[in-house]
C-alpha cells in the first residue's frame, strides 16, 4: 500500500486551515508556464497550490508522473466524481496515492466519495487529549493523522461492498459535528484542527473513536450493525467507551443490546460522561506506598479509577441477570451521585454481591438462578442507597489524614483492597 505526502508545495505558498484560501508569491503564474524544474528556476509550485487548479498539468508532477497509466485513470475517474476542492484537499494530504483508496473509486458514487473525502478531511481534527493518548500514542506507537486514514481506507478496501457503504455512512454522520466546528472557527485567527485536543467534549471525538474502534474491530461490520441499533445519542456514549476502551465497549454494546430505551438513556448516560472526563495522563497512579502526601480527593478522576469504573459497570450488565427496572434505577442512582458516592457504590455492588451470592455460586455466576441475582441487589439495595455509609466506604481509599484533613498518606493497592472489602462485608445483611 502506497502512501506519502506530496512534497512539491513550495514552503513561499501559505495554507490556511480555516478556509484553504492561499497566499502566493508575488510572481503571477499561468497555466502554460513550466511547473519543470530547471537549472535556472529553484522555485517550483504544484498546481495543487495554485489558484487555477489545471488537472492534466498535476498528473504531469513529478510523483503523479511515475504512476502507472491504470492509476492515472483511477485519479482522473476520482477527479471526475469529486467537487474540485474536495480533490484538491485530499491530493493536498498525500491521499490520491493512496491505491486502497483508488481502488474503490469505481464502486463508489459522487455522494460516497464526497462524505469519504469529508470523512478523512475530519481526521485532521483532533479528538481530545484523553482519546488521543489512550488511541494514538499508547495504543499504537504515536499513530499520526496520515497513518490512521491509510489504516481506515484499508479497512474500507477490504470489506464487502454493503459494509464499506454503511462504515463510511456512519463516519460521515460523526464528521458533521467536525464540519460545524470548522464552520464556526473559519475565520478565526486562532483556528487550529489540534485547538479541539484541549476540549474534553471535542467535536472530533465521535469520528475519531469510531475509526480507532473500527481499525482495531476483529469484524468492523459486526461493529457497525450493532451500533446502528442504538438512537444517535446512546452511539455517541458507546463510543465514548469504545474510545477509552474497546474491550469494555464491546461488551457493554453487547450487554445492552435488548435492554429498555430508558435502561440505555440511564446506563449510557452515567458511563458514557465517566469515560469522557477521565483525566488524560494515563501514567498517574490512584495507590503506592510513598510517605508524599495527596490532596483530599486525588485519584477520583484519574484513568486507573475510571477504568476500574468502567469494569465494574459493564460486569453488573454482563454477568448477572438483573430485570431492566433494577438496571435502569441503578444508572438513575449513579447519575445523581458525586463521584466519590459513585466510586463506593459500585465498590459496594461488586464485593456485596460477590458475597452475599458466595454460597450459591459455586465458583461461575452462571450456576445462580436469575431470582437468585435479583434478590442479592433487593437486599443491598439499602446500602447503595445509603449516602453516609458510602461516604464511609470511600475513605477507606485514602490512608493517614495530614495537613488538618486537607491532605492523605497513600495506601498500597493491597492495603487498600484488604481495608474496602473488611468494611464492605462490615455492613453486609446475612448471607442469601
């Protein structure tokens, strides 16, 4: 697969981001003058930077020219059902190489394409900094923009002709919100695709975790038929998960699938903003067993919290049988916590029902009746509904007060665990 970025636009020309508007030398240029460099012109321009885009001269440049004539039909099939700018865009970007991409010019129509180009233009937006830590530094190796795109065309090229069609259908969906920021943002002075990387709520972040989901999917059309069957807005908290961690995602997708419309709202709602706000620096650790002292509520928010979190909700949709009444009160319960309240309730569920359901397990939660599952979250229900032994159950987090109260000795995570699960069992009623 081919993919490179045209180097031949002279470092004289100005791009602007916000409009593509260009600013050229002072010389005036015709569309009859050489483009061939010379012994005596050190300045050359391709036409892409020019104001009169002249396709036959472009495909005559110097990397256009070394492609072979099946290619040179496919670009001028490509320049034929795309709108002039759009063309321009991409071949600006390096992508009329791309042969994943000119290999499905013929099978996709002007409409197909026009949302593809629009598509790969939005990848140029950047998610914010949480997804692009967590998709494009720690997951792939500091994946750039053009790696990403190439990635997703390959996808595309290598899927069936109806799955190809509803992934760019979808991704084409995603970047609207992406084309209502450029449109806003044109003609600020400030305007930068990196300016949504500091904005937690980035208009970038549902087109960007669809296309890392999709990339790294072991069926992208398994993925998107599940995804459509979700309203606009649950899709948008589903990927929320997906983007901050797929393994997660997939199984609330699945866990989810024929629950009520109010269970998702409820559900979705509370994990989809608990991953969004995760903060971004993956590397900050909640538990060590340093003498330095944290400030009260360090490590709420912090991705080693959330995305035990996460877990711990997609486990109470996933391994147990509860009606869709106990689920959509457990999301209308976590909603209206504070963190530190959500932190301990979902601390409470999981150890109180690990244990209060012990003696019927038999080591698999499959071996217990669903009677048996929604009696054990009926008799904890007073304790998830209690704020002051949540609060209770939340210190247990945080070691040696100092400072007056305003600050904590770490525990360990051993130390902290041993500590939860005493005072957890503490509160328990008698076993089933």
């Amino acid at each position: 697969m081919n993919f490179s970025v045209n180097p031949y636009v002279s470092n004289t020309v100005t791009l602007s981001h916000a409009s593509d508007k260009l600013t050229v030398p002072q010389k005036t240029l015709t569309d009859n003058e050489s483009t061939t460099p010379t012994t005596s012109q050190t300045l050359f321009i391709s036409e892409v930077a020019k104001v009169n885009f002249n396709f036959a001269n472009w495909l005559k440049e110097p990397i256009q020219a070394e492609f072979s004539d099946e290619k040179k039909e496919k670009l001028a099939l490509l320049y034929e059902k795309l709108p002039e700018d759009k063309f321009i865009h991409l071949a600006r970007m390096g992508v009329t190489s791309n042969d994943d991409l000119l290999a499905m010019v013929p099978s996709l129509d002007e409409k197909q394409l026009t949302q593809l180009s629009d598509v790969i233009a939005g990848v140029g937006v950047s998610a914010n900094m949480l997804y692009t830590h967590l998709n494009e530094y720690a997951k792939h190796g500091k994946r750039s923009g053009a790696e990403k795109v190439a990635q997703f065309l390959e996808v595309l090229a290598n899927s069936k002709r109806p799955v190809r069609e509803q992934l760019i259908e979808n991704a084409s969906q995603y970047t609207e919100q992406v084309n209502i920021y450029r449109e806003q943002k044109k003609n600020q002075v400030t305007y930068s695709p990196l300016g949504e990387y500091n904005n937690p709520r980035s208009s970038a972040n549902d087109l960007q975790n669809f296309i890392s989901t999709v990339i790294d999917a072991e069926s992208p059309a398994t993925l998107v038929n599940k995804l459509n069957q979700y309203t606009s807005t649950q899709q948008s908290q589903l990927l929320n998960v997906l983007g901050f961690d797929r393994e997660q995602g997939e199984a609330l997708l699945n866990a989810l699938m024929n629950k009520s419309e109010n269970t998702k709202d409820s559900i979705l709602s509370f994990i989809g903003n608990l991953a969004l706000k995760a903060n971004p620096f993956l590397e900050m650790k909640v538990f060590n067993s340093s003498d330095v002292g944290y400030r009260k509520g360090y490590g709420d928010n912090l991705h080693e919290t959330v995305a035990v979190m996460v877990e711990q909700t997609v486990s109470l949709l996933s391994e147990y049988s509860f009606g869709d009444t106990q689920l959509e009160n457990i999301g209308v319960q976590l909603n209206k916590l504070h963190r530190k309240e959500q932190i301990a309730y979902l601390e409470v569920a999981t150890i109180g029902l690990e244990n209060l359901l012990s003696d019927k397990t038999q080591g698999s939660v499959t071996s217990l009746t669903n009677d048996d599952q929604q009696q054990a979250l009926r008799r904890l229900s007073p304790l998830l509904s209690n704020k002051s032994l949540l609060n209770i159950v939340y210190q247990t987090r945080e070691g040696e007060e100092r400072e007056h109260g305003q600050f904590f000795t770490p525990k360990s995570q051993q130390q902290y665990q041993q500590d939860l699960t005493t005072t957890i069992k503490h509160f328990l009623p008698s076993s089933v």
